[in-house]
C-alpha cells in the first residue's frame, strides 16, 4: 500500500493563542457618555502616569489625511521607546503595590490546586510508549517514551506489573533544559520518524517565533550536528526515516517554500509541490489542484484513493462555492489532477463537516451538529453506489460524550492500523478527560482525567463509564443573545451555585471573533479563584470566530467586522440585563486579536464595561495593514482587507481601537500588556495605545490604564506552569482592585 506525504503550505494563523504541545495534550494548568458614578480607583500618589514624547508624523490615504504622533514606536531601536516602557512598567508595578497580598493569595489558591507532578496517559505507536510529563519542581514539560509490554494474560499482566517500575524510560526532549540555556522556550513541531530512531522538532529562543529545526539521534542522544535550519514552520517525514521534509516562511512569517533533506548527506533540495509518495520521496512530484481563492483541500491517502475534505464546487467554478461548507470526494491516486472526483459525503442541513482523519479501518470525521461539536466513524472502505451519500447513509458511530463538552481535541493517534481513536475533551466545568474510542466494537473508555486537588466532584455515570464533572459546585449554562441585526449569538455564561448572587456579582465576558478559531471554553482550574468569590465568567462567540457553519466567520470579518462588535457588546448588555453580573462591575478580556474586539466596543459604548485586560492586543489595524512590510499583513488582508481599497479602509477606520479613541470621556480601567519580541502583534502597538489613552481620554480615568512589557518574551509569554499561575494571579488581582474588591482574601467577597 502506498502512502503519501501531504505538504500542504498552510499558513502561520496570526494574532491566535497557542497551540497544543507536540505529540499529546497537556492538562490545562500545563499550559460617547459619561461611564459610571463610581470613582475610579485612586492614582498611586508616589508617581504619575508616564507621558510619552510626540513626534508630527502624518499618515494618508485615498485623500485623507491624519497625524499619528506615536508612530516613532513602531522602531523598536530607538532608546526612547526602550525608556518609555520602563517606565511603564515602573507605573503598573507601584499602581498595583497595595496587591501584592492579593496576588500571593491568590497564586497560593492556583498552586494548590496542581498536582506536584502531572503526565498524559501514554500512547502506543508500534513499540513504544509516548507521553509527556511535567516531573515535580520543574516549570516545562518532557517528552518521553517507554518500550510498550504486551499484554497476553493475567499472568503476564502481574509480571508486568511486578517489573514496570524497571522499566527503562527514555527522555526525548526535555523543555526544561532549553529554558535554563536560553531563559525561553517555545517548542513548535515534534516528529518522530517512523522508525522510531530520530525526533525532528523545532525550537524559538527568543520570542520572535523564528523557530530553528533541529533533528536528534534518539539512539546516541546527540543532536546531528549538520542540520539547524532557521525559518522552519511544519515537518514530514519519509518512510525511509532518512528523508525529512519542512517548509520555510518568508520575512513575512508565510510559509513558501518546500525543502527536504536526507540524513548523512549534505545536499537540501527545494521543491514546489502538494503530495510526495512517502515509499519514494525523491521519485517525483503531484500537484493536486490549480490553487483558487477561498478553497482549501484537506488529502487523506487509504488504499490507492485519496479522500479529499474541500468546499470547492464539483464544477470547479469559484463563484459557485457551497457557502463555504466541506463536503467529501474521493479520487484514485492516478486520477487526482483529473477532473473526475468521486462526491461520497455531502452535508446536510444543520450539520458540516469540519475535519477528517483516515484509518485503515474506519474514516472519523469532526461535525458541527445542530452548534454542537461531535466526532463519528465510519467503515472504511466506503463501498460507493455513485450516488452522493449523507452521513446517515453509511451508518455511523456517533462518539459518546458528556452532554456539557465544549472542547474537542484529538490526541496523537499516529498508528494508521489502530482502530482505537483518542480524543481529549473538556468543559468549563468538567477536568480535561482522555478517552479512547474503540471504532471496531463501538465502545469506549475514559483513559484518564485530569487530577484537580481541593475540589469536591462527582461522577457522572454514563454506560457503565464514569467521568468526573464540577456542575454540582458551578453552573454552566449556553444562552442565546440577539444581537443588533436579529442574529443569535451563543453566550456560554460560568458560576458558583454557593457564590453567585443574581443582579449583584462582578463578572469578567472573554472574547476573539476572527480567523474562524473557536474561543477557547475547556477546563481551568485556576478560573475558580474567581467564582468562588462570586465573580460570573462569559464567553462570547461572536462573528468572525467558529461557528456552525463557514458563514459565520464570513459574517464577522472584512467588510462584516462590526459585526463581531456589537455582538460582543450585545452580549455584555445580556449579562447586565438578565441579572448575571451587575451593572457596574463588568469587565472584558481580549487576547490578541481579541483585544481588538474588546477595544473596539470600549470605544463605541466604554460606559458597558468597569475593567478590560487587553492581552498582546492587535490595536493598531489600519497603520499596520497599510505597511505590507510587516510580518503578516499580507496574510490579515484575509481577515480584515486590504486597507489600500478604499472600501476596505472605510470599513477598518470605523472600529480600529487606536483611531476610534473618545476625547475627554471616561473608560474602563484597563491592563494592557505586551511583549518586546512579539512578531505577530507589534510591541508599539500597545503602547500607542496606551499613550493615545492618556493623551486624549478623561484625566481621572488614564490613570487606571496600565501597560505591562514583558522585555524579553514573545507573543505567548514564558510559558511555565507556576509563571501562568502568576500572571493569572496579576490579572485577577487588577479585576479585584479596580472593581472595588481589594480585600478579596476571603473566597465570597
């Protein structure tokens, strides 16, 4: 059977929060009017509020002109700025001294709840073993692997047992040693080849997201001396175990080029191409289709077919897309670049085909049913009665899974003859539960569940099967909010059942709404610092994040960006209206292109919310994307236009937070940080715009807006348990002090 490597030339997501680790899943904690009546909080009376310098600079486009005195910031050589974010960073550490106790409180309450040592269940992939850990006292996880035991009787099993602790465990990569080196680290691929001889991986040092590809010698445990790439974004291997292939991303942090290397030999060759047979890397190359904007192709190779994932319209015309929606073809390996493709699954009404992963036996495909997630199998091969068939048709397995699952994430699964399927899955009220879905017998089991001390749970029980849930301590509940248009938004909304007090409670609403990524809603032990003392926490999945269907990102992106905005601040009136939170104690979180959307409705209704944590946030929109030479402003043309069309440049000057700042109206109290090495969101973009905030809004109010520069990290932070337990405790402990509820040691407040 021959196999096939699939190099796609994806590009590099921008302004998105992280991935998962390499090879598994770690558990959570791994990884226009006047405002309010209230006063804001006092000025720390020992400093005031840094000034930046203002240097004239105009800006224009189609005809308009404006001044931007801040943009000598965008040189991040100049020593001025250098200074000025000292100083900034001097102001938030004395605005925040009267925390200090707060913080230790609450990093104390995160910490306790962490086990000293925490792993994934392991993996097989033929004879190994694979998992990570993060061993006691250490910050950053290791990669590992054991020699799988067989397991043929209960005689053995005893044996086995007897003698696992002598088990030799290899160390594959350890995080750790990389962090004390280099004071960093961000590990971005990890690939074992599938002889299980070498690891190729790639590392970033410095928080620029550069990342080098280095390949080590699991037998000698030494990295090969003659291989350091820099620029690598995505590895494959050939099956000869020798053949390594990567792609390379230009300045501006895309990827374009395909290169592979053989181990033992100099030479790097490029090419251009999709598919590669995996038997004969250097044997010749296979385009699969021309490329047409607005479709993507997603390959699975099984048995000299290729299955195709794609919304483009069987006859090929690029007006003619199916509303975005997947469906599935398949063709023969020889036939691909004909135009004979095989329609097997189409979608239907209130279900769309996310994603796929092919086996030797069974096809699992990734849904969105009626809004809800939901993964099932199907026997593979598909006996084909060439006619289009529905999911139904090929009588399916529906995976089991608790009812109140918001988050789904596959595990490695690398072994292509297993019939067992692994899956991680979550919820804001259920711990990170592993559990393998046997497609063969259509049974399951629950391998694992993440272990939080100092919680009282209950299983849920659910055929024979158990699995641990908090419900009966907090509540989750999803609300639909009609935003300004009539269109339903889904408003997922978190609370203490003993804490929270209806029309009382403070709360915090999370938002993203861009690049069609789903906001993140799984388990997070640290969170409960805050619902025990009463706070309500809300996530809203506005337009332009994931969604149902394609058309929901569409609808929220581009030309329909406002759209993502006032579903946003639709949602923070529901949450005051109906009682959740009260009507002076909301705040907002925005991550990175979140921090857009959040910025964007402070400014047209800043007397909604009390506080905002703004997150390495994308503020600057319309002066970033009229410079093409930053890294991924070509790309964010996808996004949010090109503001170079003047259609386009209307649109983004209408909620771009940097140009849309009130003059003397009171805001939120806001955090605001950044990091110096951030190559997807630039560190002058939060200072501009805290700058701008001084310049311009209230004077009592700017004193409450603080910037925070992490000088040496980069737009994912440092990464380390205990230093996200910190950062976490900072961010709760501003929430706390500029909503009014400093002394917050006790757990109701």
């Amino acid at each position: 059977m021959a196999s096939f490597i699939f190099l796609r030339t994806i590009r590099k997501t921008n302004r998105l929060l992280p991935t998962t680790h390499p090879l598994n899943n770690i558990p959570s904690y791994f990884f226009s009017s006047i405002r309010h009546q209230t006063k804001p909080p006092p000025v720390p009376s020992s400093q005031s509020p840094p000034v930046a310098k203002k240097v004239p600079f105009k800006v224009a486009a189609h005809g308009v002109s404006w001044e931007d005195p801040y943009h000598w910031m965008s040189n991040t050589h100049d020593p001025d700025l250098l200074n000025y974010l000292n100083h900034e960073n001097n102001y938030s550490e004395a605005f925040m001294a009267d925390t200090h106790d707060l913080q230790r409180t609450l990093f104390s309450e995160m910490i306790s709840r962490v086990p000293d040592q925490v792993s994934t269940p392991p993996e097989g992939w033929g004879p190994w073993l694979y998992y990570q850990c993060i061993p006691e006292r250490k910050e950053y996880p290791v990669l590992c692997r054991k020699l799988a035991v067989e397991n043929t009787s209960w005689v053995h099993n005893m044996i086995n047992y007897a003698k696992k602790g002598f088990v030799k465990e290899e160390i594959l990569l350890d995080w750790n040693e990389i962090a004390q080196e280099h004071g960093y680290v961000h590990v971005g691929t990890c690939r074992i080849s599938p002889n299980h001889r070498f690891l190729a991986y790639t590392v970033d040092v410095t928080g620029e997201e550069c990342f080098l590809l280095q390949v080590k010698d699991l037998q000698s445990g030494t990295i090969v001396p003659t291989i350091r790439v820099e620029g690598v974004v995505s590895l494959a291997w050939a099956q000869d175990s020798c053949t390594l292939f990567y792609t390379l991303c230009d300045h501006s942090q895309r990827p374009y080029r395909v290169q592979y290397m053989t181990l033992g030999s100099n030479p790097i060759c490029d090419i251009i191409v999709y598919v590669v047979d995996a038997n004969n890397p250097k044997g010749g190359l296979l385009k699969i289709h021309d490329r047409v904007s607005g479709v993507q192709f997603f390959l699975e190779h099984h048995r000299g077919f290729f299955y195709i994932l794609t919304n483009l319209h069987a006859g090929g015309e690029e007006k003619e897309l199916l509303d975005g929606n997947y469906y599935l073809v398949r063709c023969r390996v020889e036939d691909v670049q004909s135009a004979h493709w095989e329609k097997i699954i189409v979608p239907t009404k209130g279900t769309n085909i996310q994603d796929m992963d092919v086996f030797n036996e069974h096809l699992v495909l990734y849904l969105n049913k009626d809004d809800s997630p939901m993964i099932c199998s199907i026997k593979m091969p598909i006996q084909s009665n060439k006619k289009e068939m529905e999911i139904d048709d090929l009588d399916p397995w529906c995976f089991t899974m608790p009812s109140n699952a918001c988050s789904i994430n596959p595990g490695s699964n690398h072994d292509f003859m297993n019939s067992v399927y692994r899956v991680v899955l979550s919820s804001p009220v259920m711990p990170d539960l592993v559990v393998d879905y046997d497609m063969s017998t259509r049974t399951f089991s629950i391998v694992h569940q993440e272990d939080v001390l100092g919680i009282s749970s209950k299983p849920h029980k659910n055929e024979a099967h158990e699995w641990i849930h908090v419900s009966n301590s907090y509540f989750c509940e999803r609300k639909e909010v009609v935003s300004h248009d009539g269109t339903v938004v889904p408003l997922t909304i978190l609370y203490s059942h003993k804490a929270h007090k209806m029309g009382q409670s403070p709360g915090i609403i999370h938002g993203y709404g861009s690049y069609g990524e789903t906001l993140g809603k799984s388990w997070c032990a640290e969170r409960l610092s805050l619902l025990d003392r009463g706070w309500v926490v809300a996530f809203a999945d506005v337009r332009g994040g994931g969604g149902g269907d394609p058309s929901w990102h569409k609808n929220g992106s581009g030309l329909h960006k406002l759209n993502s905005i006032n579903d946003f601040i639709s949602c923070g009136n529901y949450l005051i209206k109906e009682g959740y939170v009260h009507k002076d104690q909301l705040g907002a979180i925005g991550h990175s292109a979140g921090g857009l959307l959040v910025a964007a409705a402070i400014n047209m209704h800043p007397q909604l919310f009390r506080a905002a944590i703004l997150k390495v946030p994308f503020l600057d929109v319309c002066n970033t994307l009229l410079d093409p030479s930053l890294p991924l402003t070509v790309l964010d043309y996808e996004e949010f236009g090109n503001p170079q069309i003047k259609s386009y440049f209307d649109s983004i000057m209408k909620y771009s937070p940097y140009d849309n700042i009130n003059r003397g109206v009171c805001y939120p109290a806001m955090l605001v940080s950044a990091s110096f090495n951030d190559s997807r969101v630039g560190v002058w973009e939060a200072a501009k715009y805290v700058s701008r905030i001084r310049e311009q809004t209230c004077s009592n109010c700017c004193g409450s807006v603080i910037l925070k520069t992490n000088m040496s990290g980069g737009h994912f932070g440092e990464g380390g348990r205990s230093g996200q337990c910190e950062e976490l405790a900072y961010e709760y402990a501003f929430l706390m002090k500029v909503m009014g509820h400093l002394d917050a040691s006790e757990r109701d407040f």
